[in-house]
C-alpha cells in the first residue's frame, strides 16, 4: 500500500491543466488493482461543483444536500444518465495532494475509487478547501 501511495502522491502533485483535477491519482490505484482506467466527465464535474459550492456557502458538510437531495439525484439533475455512482467528500485539505492522500487512507473513500463498476469521475473544489469526487457509470 506505500508504493501505491507514493505513486498517487507523485501523480496528485501534477498541475490541474496537464490533468483533469485527481484522474490520473485515481487511475494510478485503479492500475494497481488491475481495473480499467476512468474518463473525466464535465457533467459529473459540474455535479461535484454545485453540491461543493452549495456546502461552502451555507458551512454544512454532507453527502446530502440542504434540500435533502442524494448525489443520484444531483447527477441526473446535471443530465447524466447512471446507473452507479458514488461520491467522496472531504474538507480542510489544502492540496490536491492532501486530499488524495486521505482518501487513499479511508476504506471507504478508497473502495468508491477502485470500484470497478466506476466508468468516469468528475471532481471540485470550492472555497474553503471542500473537494467532492463524483464515481459513476452510465447507463
């Protein structure tokens, strides 16, 4: 697992223009485990963006919106049709680099990023240091 972890440290470090914001750390553990890489979608971008934004604004932290909706829900609302997803958040890291690093760490966080149902991600951070990562696959 430190090899792993160095290897998405390195990858995390790479500037957002070169990368869509976290692909290749992701796709640097899914190669790990042997599972196909993801595609970046704008659409699950835009999701992971108002929910990050929506949380920054009005200071909550929750994979629920105010309005009680699900990241299911903020997907389709974003047009895009799913028939999986998962979401990562987290607050407080300053660095795409930090960010990476603690979800790698988490069970959790780290099995919605190698799910090989995942096809595509999309990411965001908003003020104050709130990131979401959106996991999906269309249907």
């Amino acid at each position: 697992m430190r090899h792993v972890l160095a290897a998405v440290m390195a990858l995390a470090a790479v500037p957002a223009l070169a990368d869509p914001m976290g692909l290749e750390a992701v796709n640097a553990l899914r190669d790990v485990k042997g599972l196909k890489p993801l595609s970046y979608s704008d659409r699950l971008e835009q999701a992971a963006q108002a929910h990050a934004r929506d949380m920054a604004k009005h200071g909550y932290f929750s994979h629920s919106g105010r309005n009680g909706s699900t990241v299911g829900k903020r997907v389709t609302k974003a047009g895009y049709q799913w028939c999986f997803v998962a979401e990562n958040i987290a607050k407080g890291q300053r660095s795409l680099n930090a960010v990476m690093r603690g979800w790698t760490n988490s069970s959790g966080h780290y099995r919605n990023m190698v799910e090989p149902r995942a096809h595509e991600m999309g990411m965001a951070r908003a003020e104050g240091d709130v990131w979401v990562m959106v996991l999906a696959a269309p249907c």
